[in-house]
C-alpha cells in the first residue's frame, strides 16, 4: 500500500500502545493498518466500526472508507473533523501522545524504530508549550491541520483544511488569533 511511513515489517508484532504514537504523529499508516486489523479482524471491519461510531455520535457527514484516510471515500466537514479532534483529544493519554515529539519503539523481535513527530515544525517556528494537534493529507483537501494552542488565560482549538503548505497558513492564522486573545 502507498503512503506507508513507519516501515513496519510483515508479521511483525508490537504492543498496542507502542503504535500509537507513531500513528498519530509520524504518519505511520502502517501502523494504522496494523491496529485497525488488531483491533477488529480486519481493516474492513474497522472501517465499519469507525463509520457505526461517527454515526452514533453525529457526524453524519463524515465516513471512512480505510484506516488512513488516504481513500476518496473518506469524508467530512470541517466542523465534525475539528469536533472528532477534540472529543479524541480530550482524552488525557491522547492528548499526551500528541505532544510527544519522537518515540523510540522496540518490536517484541527486539528490532528498534525511531518515529518523529511530523508536526515538529511548529515547535522550531516558536509555537508555546501546550500546543498539539494533527496534520494530515487527503484527497480532496491536501493538507489538512487540527490543533489546540494555548494563548493567554484562553486557548483555541482550529482547524485549516486545504492548506497549500503543510504548516505556513497554520502559523498565520495561530498569529491572528493571538493578536486577538491578547
């Protein structure tokens, strides 16, 4: 499959939580491939499972049709794409994965991987402590940022779809909203 950043091994095993982190910051979509087929038999069984999910809660314009995001079937709106960002955020072991910056993980064969944060360049630009979110690419939209940043006594979550770099609007729009808290 393309897109495949994590060069994880046919067959090879890791615990669940050690492929979190390279999922969720380094683009490892084998790593969500892995867990989508750990988790429920097979990536397809996943998918439905996440689309049962997003239907449950609400969102109904937004469907998955893989583990990557990566199919031209998988779908949403700006609005539920930043609320599916903050209800997962929300939780304190995730929001914890978001900061992290790079992970080293052992495979239970002992072989050693070393992921890094994509989302690094924010921290080299100046961006406060406290600030995590996801980037992220898809068909229709190109770059794709959700985030949460600290400003002052208040803080923002935004959203910025589209993006025709992977983090320059982001950063623009982080200082207009600064200026304004301020």
């Amino acid at each position: 499959r393309n897109n495949l950043k994590g060069n994880l091994l046919p067959r090879e095993k890791f615990y669940f939580f050690d492929l979190l982190s390279p999922l969720m910051n380094s683009s490892a979509n084998d790593a969500s491939v892995a867990i989508a087929i750990s988790a429920k038999g097979s990536e397809a069984g996943f998918v439905r499972a996440m689309n049962h999910w997003a239907k449950k809660n609400n969102f109904i314009k937004t469907s998955f049709g893989d583990s990557t995001g990566h199919s031209t079937e998988s779908k949403s709106t700006a609005r539920e794409f930043l609320e599916i960002f903050r209800i997962v955020s929300s939780d304190p072991l995730i929001a914890r994965i978001f900061a992290e910056k790079s992970r080293k993980t052992t495979s239970l064969g002992d072989r050693v991987c070393d992921f890094n944060s994509t989302g690094d360049s924010l921290g080299r630009w100046g961006v406060e402590k406290g600030q995590f979110g996801i980037t992220g690419s898809t068909i229709a939209a190109r770059h794709c940022y959700a985030g949460y940043f600290p400003s002052g006594a208040n803080g923002f979550y935004m959203i910025l779809l589209g993006a025709r770099t992977a983090w320059w609007e982001v950063l623009v729009l982080k200082n207009v909203a600064d200026s304004y808290y301020k």
